[in-house]
C-alpha cells in the first residue's frame, strides 16, 4: 500500500472515529446523563472497534484534548479550594489502604478462581497507571493480553457506570460547581498557551499524568497567583470530552468477539471485586472526612489517572482534589510496582 493510500485509510479512521464519538456524546447528552459527552463517545467507539471497524484518534488530537482539560481544570483553583487540602492527608492515608487491599482482592480473584498466572495476576489488579504496568508487564513474562484487557474493561465500565450511579444514587451534587465563563479571546488564548508549553514540557519529561497534569499545574498557577481569571468556553471543552471517551474506546481496536467473551466474565467480575473495595475505602473516607461521598468515590475509583481525574471535573468535582489523590496513587504505583513484583515473584518462585 502507497504512504499516501495508508495516509488517507487512517485520516477517515480518525474522522470516523471522532464523528461518532460526537454523535454517541450528543445522544447522552439529550438524555440528560451524568458524563455524558465521555461516556455516549465511549460506548460508540467500543461498538465499532468491537464490529472490526478500524478506529483511532490522532495523537495530536488526543494531546490537544488533554491540554484542554488541564488548563480547563486549573481554572478552577482558588484560594478557598487550597484551604479546604487540610483533609487530603487522612483521605489520601485511606487511599493507600485501598489500593493495597484492592490488589490484594483483585490477585486472590485473578491467581485462584481466574486462574491466571501470578505475574498476570499481579499486573491485571493494579488499578491504574495503564501506561506503567503494562510497560513492567512486558518485561514479566505476564500475559500482556490479558493484562491490557482486564485493565481497558475497568477503565471502560468506570467511565461509562460511575457517573450513571452517582446520578441514581443522588450522590452528583458536587461542592464545587463549574465556573462560569471568564475572560476575552486573548485572555482565553494566553491561558490555552501556557497550558500547552508546560503540558508538553510536563509530557516531555514524563511527569506521572503527562500533558494533563502539566497544563493543570500552569493554569493553577496563573489563576492562584492572580495572574489569570479566564475559563474555557464550552465549545473547546465538549470536544475534548469526546476525544477522552474515544480514545478508551479505541483500546478494544483488534479486540474479536471471542476474545471478548473470554475474557469478559473474568475481567467484570474482577473489576466488581476491585470497584467494591475502594468504595468502601471512599465512604469511609467520607465518614471521617465529612466530605462529599461522590467525590470520594470518584477520587478512590481504581482507573487511569488522566481518565478519572478528568471525569471527575467532568462531574462538577474540585478538580485539585481528583488530580492530587489520582496523581497520589499513580506515583505510589509507579514506585512500590517493581519492588512488589521483585519479592513476589521471587517469593513465588521459591516455591
């Protein structure tokens, strides 16, 4: 096939992929579903990649999007938010423990009903950090099929079940509403290009979260140092909202219906294990914490950083809070991961 024929094949994959997603976002949308842009984009594109359509998004695009967010995210730190970080270290002691006891049920699943291999075992029950352990897992001797699958279904069933049962359960009301729109083109610009110089340098050096993290960091900045007060309008933020949804829907590209039924059994009931241990974690949080249950919820909820966090705002919730308690256990993981899998699989060898 010619550059120029495999060239135009993926530029109507990404167009196709996109349009989609913006049609599957607009539906949610007028139904009136919590997320909906995210989640209607996601469950469109999973269809077509699970009919063998080829699908993908641009990973400019994809960086573009997530440059959005992060700045769109920073806007909304304020001196009044910082305040209330008094009550992230207990949260954030809460959450250590889930993680360990959400691995830890999520193995015992895995190892002895599941079957799976300890290194699979070990790389499928991280919640989150996909990027990371699939990396480690490579280099295991894990099944990375198996790995990326249980880890792309969690994902998947957090971005499109999460906010639909928090809406159900009335838990959406979020402390910190959205802010309204600020701020003239120029302000709006200035901000955007901030968000994009530091979300790329953050990409760059591979900061945990990447060019989402560093364009939040840039755009708190600015705004808590007085030097910002713009928004984004929402005709940049629906966009990237549909591109998040899409791009966790690419991730079933190549997936077949066999392969699918499989595994999928094994990675709900995996993800259900998980999923019910963190929440717990969370509501007990919430107890303690006397904070909002949902935001909770979603800050424990065992999913990829940039994913999460980014539904979380999404949702209404403070956005330095998902970040920091997301961004908290992306780096815990990245950390004590390979340590963990050194004693373990040396221990399991032993035997």
């Amino acid at each position: 096939m010619r550059p120029e024929d495999s060239r135009g094949r993926r530029a109507r994959a990404s167009l196709l992929t996109l349009a989609a997603g913006g049609l599957g976002g607009f539906a949610f949308h007028l139904l009136g579903l919590p997320a909906a842009w995210i989640s209607g984009a996601l469950l469109l594109t999973l269809a077509l990649a699970l009919a063998q359509v080829e699908v993908q998004v641009p990973k400019p695009i994809e960086i573009a999007s997530y440059i959005v967010l992060g700045t769109s995210m920073g806007t909304a730190l304020t001196p009044d938010l910082v305040a209330q970080a008094v009550t992230w270290p207990i949260s954030m002691a809460f959450l250590t423990v889930s993680v360990f006891c959400t691995m830890a049920g999520s193995m015992l699943y895995f190892r002895y009903l599941a079957r799976w291999s300890l290194e699979t075992a070990f790389y499928a029950s991280a919640p989150g950090a996909f990027s990371a352990v699939v990396g480690m897992a490579a280099e295991s001797g894990a099944d990375l099929r198996r790995v990326a699958f249980a880890q792309t279904v969690r994902l998947f069933l957090l971005v499109a079940a999460l906010p639909n049962i928090l809406g159900a359960t009335g838990l959406t009301t979020a402390q910190v509403a959205a802010p309204a729109q600020r701020g003239g083109v120029m302000e709006v610009a200035l901000l955007l290009l901030a968000g994009t110089v530091c979300g790329l340098l953050a990409g760059r050096v591979r900061m945990p979260g990447g060019v989402i993290v560093g364009a939040l960091l840039a755009s708190a900045g600015l705004h808590l140092a007085g030097l910002s007060t713009a928004t984004l309008p929402p005709a940049l933020l629906v966009p990237a909202f549909v591109v998040l949804g899409c791009n966790v829907g690419v991730r079933f590209r190549g997936t077949s219906l066999r392969t699918v039924r499989e595994m999928t059994v094994v990675s709900v009931v995996a993800f259900v294990v998980a999923a019910s241990i963190s929440a717990v974690f969370a509501l007990i949080a919430a107890v303690v914490t006397r904070d909002d249950p949902g935001k909770l919820l979603t800050a424990f909820a065992p999913g990829a950083l940039e994913a999460m966090t980014a539904l979380g705002f999404a949702l209404g919730y403070d956005p330095a809070f998902m970040s920091a308690h997301h961004l908290f256990r992306f780096a815990g993981l990245s950390v004590a991961l390979p340590l963990v899998a050194r004693l373990l699989f040396a221990v399991g060898k032993g035997r």
